[in-house]
C-alpha cells in the first residue's frame, strides 16, 4: 500500500479534483464564493464532500481544539438536532408531531445537502435529468416496520404499495441482462466477462437473472490457471456437506470457525487468484474483508461457494425503492417540517419536485436546517441533573456559532459524541467511542446510453480484481412522473460499490476500516475517475462503448463512516443512555444499518427526551 500521511488525508477531502474533465464543470470548490444551490445536482466527489469532515476531525484529533471567537447567534430553540440524516430528521418530525408546529426546531449538519446516507444524485445527460442515490439505497422490509413508523409514512406521505408496481420486475428477462463476473487484465492476466456470479451476492436485485450457464462452463471460461480452475470448481461444489463434522456440531462449527480456513483447510483452495475471488464476493454485505468471516457469515453474505438463495421472499420483496433511493424519505420528512420547500403532497410527487434550498433556513420559520455546520460542542448550561438549557456551538464557514436549547438531539455519528458532549459520564463516553462505521463508495455513472451493457449480457458484474468490486445497472424504477430507461439508446446510471480493504489480508477489521478510509479520502476525483475508465473500457465491448464518447457524468460518494458496525457487548446500550436534557439517535444506537432503524432512533431519543 502506497503510504499516506494524516496531512494527505486532511489535504485529500478537502482538495479539489482540479484535474478532472468529468467533475471541474460542476463543482465549485470548496469556501470559494460560489455556493452551490442545488446539491443533488453536484457531481465529482461527493458523499462525505470535500471539507465535509474538517472541522469534525479537527475536533476529535485534538484535545485543545478551539474553534475561535463564538459568535453567539442570540437563537434559543425547544429542539436542537445534531445531524440531519434520517435518524435526525425523523427525530424532529417527532418532536413537531408532539408539541405542535410551532415547535422551534434546528437541525444541524456538516454536510451540504440533508440525509445524511440517504443522498439523492442527479445526473444532466443529453438534457435529461436522471435521478439516483448515493447511499442509502432500499427501504428493507417497510410492512413490518413497526407502527410509529408506518404512522411516520402516512404522516409523509410515503405509500408503500405503489412499489409494487413502480419497480419493473421483469426489466432484467426482458433484456437478457443478468448477473456476470468480469476479471479484470491486472489481476487475472486477461479482460474477460463470464455469465455467471459465482457467488449470491446479486440475489437481492429482483428480477435480476443469475448465472446463464453451468458452474462447469463457467469455471472453464475464466482465466484461471489450470489448477485455479480446478479448485474455483470445488469451491463451487462444495458447501457444508463438505465439512467433516457430526451433523448435530456443524451448526456450532459454522459459526465458530473461519471461512478462509474453510476454504483453504476443507477445500484445500491455494490459489491466489480464487482466494482473491472469495475475498470480494460478499461486499457491503458483511461489512469485513471475507477473510475475517465465519463459516456461518459468509454464508449468509452470499459469498463464493455457496448455494445461492432468496434473500428477500415474495412478501418482503427489496423493492421499496425511490428512484433516488431513501433521499426519497428524507425529502418527504423535510417537505413534512418545512412545507413551502416544494411544491408536491406526496413522496411521491416529490421524485422529481425541485427543492428550494433556500427554504431551509428561514428566520421566520419555527423548524429550520442548517447545512455547512459541524457541531464540534454541546454542554449542559450548569449541572446535568438541573440545567434549563443547553448550548451547542458548530463552525460554519470557519466562525464558530452558538445557540441555545432546551433539548438536544445528537443523531450524529455515536463515536463523534464523546468529542462533543465533553461532560458525559466516562462509561458512556467509552462506550460511544466504540461504536464503528465501515468505509464504503458508492459512485454514480451518468451513461449516454447503455447498448455495450445490453450487448454483454451485464445487469450486474461482480469485479473482484477492480476497486469497485461490483456495478450493476440502477434499479428500474418509475415513479411519480418520472420514467426509468426503456431502451438501450436511452441514458441510463450505472451504479458502482467499492468496500474497500486493507492491501494486508487478515488484519483486524478496525485496522483495515482505518487505512481503506485514508486511501479513500487521500485519492483525488481523477483516481476513482481512472478505475471507472479502466474498469468499463476493460469490460465492455469496444464496438459499442467509448468511455470518453459514452460518459456524461460522475458522481463519487465517499462514505468514510458507512454501515454502523456495533461495538463490543453492551456497548450501544450503555452508550444510547440520556444524558441530562441531551437525547441519542442515529442508526449507531439500533445497532443497524437500516434506514427504518435510524428513524425509529430518531423516535425513540425524543421519546426520552419527554419521558
Ligand atoms: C452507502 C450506503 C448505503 C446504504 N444502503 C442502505 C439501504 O439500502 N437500506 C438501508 O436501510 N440502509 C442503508 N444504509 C444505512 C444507512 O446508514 C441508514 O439507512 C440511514 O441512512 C442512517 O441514517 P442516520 O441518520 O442514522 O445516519 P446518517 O445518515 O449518517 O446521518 C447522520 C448525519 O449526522 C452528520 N454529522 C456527524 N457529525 C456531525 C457533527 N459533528 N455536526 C453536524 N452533523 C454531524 C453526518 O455527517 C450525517 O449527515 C446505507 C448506508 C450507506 C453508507
């Protein structure tokens, strides 16, 4: 791995990508006069944005970091939310709900778009506006949410039968596109595509056919060497039947041992290449590098070897899915606390509403959203127990701010707390502080057309040689006036994760999580811009796809903290505690990450708030 310094890194999110012909157009760099007006039109490094974190990791790498001279801003509220994610958005929906809409509420966030995860992208190609997500992707199982949250979506009007059929199920068949394995020339010697995944990780995009031919064939087509191909066969074959355990231990077994020993001690797999091959087929799935998984996590990450199944049944099927992905709920949330933002009664209607983000933050308005603003402190004024109020300061435009609260929301990141609310007892501060975050990218491809994907058969390529180990094409989803793509001369978005890891297999997850984060932040645009070229000019048909003539756009969602990933024991118990008038939500106190989850967070901290 290519060393990166702590200087790189803060240099790194908060550089521009100056080099880059897809993105310089559209982003105005950061603290420069321009400001831009409508986020989710922004391309090029987005995500946690460049600057997004300075100020947050000024705060947590220093202990005497000293945000200046406070303005004190004269602004007392009932509520203040740190953190304007789902968690924190539902948080003020509950607290607007209960104490009337004359309830004065400030959310608070250090990113410059609202959602936090849940981030609408859009993309201008050929004059079309096509909408997308940059996290936070799919509602997962709505119908059993429990009833406060199905209350929240009739309050916003989230229906979820329209679903059903706004999500085209039979997209993929139509167009023969199915789930494929493409090895890339760097790694495995040669550029080829093979139908078949050779893993579950694409079971849960309904509709999306899976392998086209047998394991035989496949395996035969790959540029394996010979014994690498005998052994991708074996792994395929194998499965728990393979394991040399009673029957009434092989559950304990698959759960206490390692899936790598697995492979390598059962399957006797030595094979660099198949090994890498396994390392990559559960992604975001299981939020570790595969080496680190258990029999039983692996299986249930859809990993190499075994048989594929259903993720999601009939009932439950992944498709509540906005066309830009939970930034449709987040949107809906904040046309609930802040009506005038758009015009538009439903969810909905507000697929393709523009939003006034200028509507945000208005002095005469009881809730308001402030972007651009880190909370880097919130105290008690006097003792926890008996304090009237509390204070909370955040940096905006490099000036640090102050206002006052009878209450505090902190649905922010739960390991960022401590840094924060300095008079937290030590427990809960330890414990907070354990609360982890995986790193993920998801990037966005505006594509002028999609007929090389049509041509090759690609609805979905596991890459295991590539930094983005997948891409599939965006769910077809039409809703609320707007049209997914219909035919193949038609734009489209190509979605793109990268779940990066450690270059060092078998380190402890902690230690990957921190080095894939500085490589992440450290790259500039015109990296991630050069894998996306490398990697679809590698594994599309040359007759049908230019990268330079096929690209519009590009849209790099860097999540340095993704998935919540709970700590150790009872560590989110101790951690979620009430402290004083000061409440925690986020998805960090389920522990989940799960969009229904952080909402229910955000309603139970208020919840506590009153009790
Ligand atoms: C790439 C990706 C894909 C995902 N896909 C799915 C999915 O398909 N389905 C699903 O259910 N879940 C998914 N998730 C999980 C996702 O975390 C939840 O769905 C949900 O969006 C989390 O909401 P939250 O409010 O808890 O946290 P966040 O969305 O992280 O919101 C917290 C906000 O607080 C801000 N903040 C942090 N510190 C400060 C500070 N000091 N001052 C001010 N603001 C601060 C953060 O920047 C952020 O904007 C995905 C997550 C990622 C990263």
């Amino acid at each position: 791995m290519s060393k990166i310094t702590r200087r790189d890194f803060v240099n790194g999110s908060a550089t521009l990508i100056a080099t880059s012909v897809l993105s310089s157009a559209q982003t105005p760099a950061f603290g420069s006069e321009e400001k831009p007006t409508y986020p989710p039109s922004l391309t090029g490094l987005r995500g946690s944005h460049p600057g997004a974190n300075t100020y947050a990791h000024r705060r947590a790498w220093n202990a005497d970091f000293d945000a200046g001279a406070i303005h004190d801003t004269g602004e007392d509220y009932d509520l203040v939310v740190v953190g304007a994610g789902l968690s924190g958005l539902a948080a003020a929906y509950s607290y607007r709900r209960q104490f009337g809409p004359r309830a004065k509420i400030l959310i608070l966030d250090n990113h410059d778009d609202f959602g936090g995860h849940a981030k609408r992208n859009e993309h201008l190609i050929n004059g079309k506006k096509i909408i997308s997500y940059g996290g936070s992707q799919t509602l997962v199982e709505p119908r059993l949410a429990a009833p406060a949250i199905r209350t929240l979506f009739e309050d916003v009007g989230v229906d979820l039968c329209r679903f059903d059929t706004a999500f085209d199920k039979g997209f993929y068949k139509k167009h023969g596109l199915g789930a494929t394995t493409y090895f890339n020339a760097e790694h495995f010697g040669q550029d080829r595509v093979v139908q078949h995944p050779f893993c579950n990780y694409y079971n849960y995009i309904v509709g999306l056919q899976g392998a086209a031919i047998s394991n035989e064939e496949a395996v035969a087509q790959t540029p394996l060497g010979e014994r690498g191909q005998a052994q991708l066969l074996k792994v395929l074959q194998g499965g728990l039947h393979s394991l040399n355990v009673p029957p009434e231990t092989r559950s304990d077994y698959i759960k206490s041992h390692n899936y790598f020993d697995y492979l390598t001690g059962t399957l006797g797999v030595d094979d660099p290449q198949v090994l890498r091959m396994a390392r990559n087929s559960a992604i975001d799935w299981s939020s570790a590098s595969a080496e680190l998984l258990t029999i039983e996590q692996a299986m249930k990450s859809g990993a190499l070897g075994f048989a594929p199944v259903t993720s999601y049944n009939d009932e439950q099927p992944y498709v509540h899915h906005f066309p830009d992905g939970n930034a449709g709920v987040a949107r809906a949330l904040v046309k609930y606390l802040i009506p005038d933002i758009a015009e538009g009664n439903t969810a909905e209607s507000l697929v393709t509403a523009h939003f006034d983000y200028r509507e945000l933050d208005q002095a005469d308005r009881p809730t308001r959203v402030r972007l651009n603003s880190t909370v880097v402190d919130v105290h008690h004024n006097g003792d926890v127990d008996s304090a009237d109020t509390v204070s909370i300061r955040y940096v905006r435009d490099g000036t640090a701010h102050e206002v006052t609260a009878a209450h505090v929301v902190m649905a922010c990141y739960n390991m960022m707390i401590p840094h924060i609310v300095a008079d937290l007892p030590e427990r809960q501060a330890t414990a907070l502080g354990q609360q982890l975050k995986s790193p993920l990218v998801y990037t966005t491809l505006g594509l002028k057309n999609w007929k090389a994907f049509k041509e090759a058969g690609i609805g979905l390529a596991m890459s295991p040689g590539n930094m983005h180990q997948t891409l599939f094409m965006d769910f077809p989803v039409s809703l609320g006036g707007y049209r997914y793509t219909s035919a193949p001369d038609q734009p489209c978005i190509i979605q793109m994760i990268s779940c990066p890891y450690s270059e060092e297999w078998g380190k402890p997850r902690n230690e990957q999580y921190r080095e894939a984060r500085y490589q992440m932040l450290g790259r500039q645009f015109a990296d991630y811009e050069s894998e996306v070229r490398q990697h679809l000019s590698g594994m599309l048909p040359p007759k049908y796809f230019d990268f330079d003539r096929d690209v519009a756009s590009i849209t790099v969602n860097r999540w340095a903290h993704g998935y919540t990933v709970a700590g150790p024991g009872s560590s989110v118990r101790l951690g979620r505690v009430p402290h004083g008038r000061i409440t925690i939500a986020n998805s960090d106190s389920a522990p989940a990450a799960d969009a229904i989850a952080a909402m229910e967070m955000g309603l139970r901290a208020v919840e506590e708030l009153s009790a």
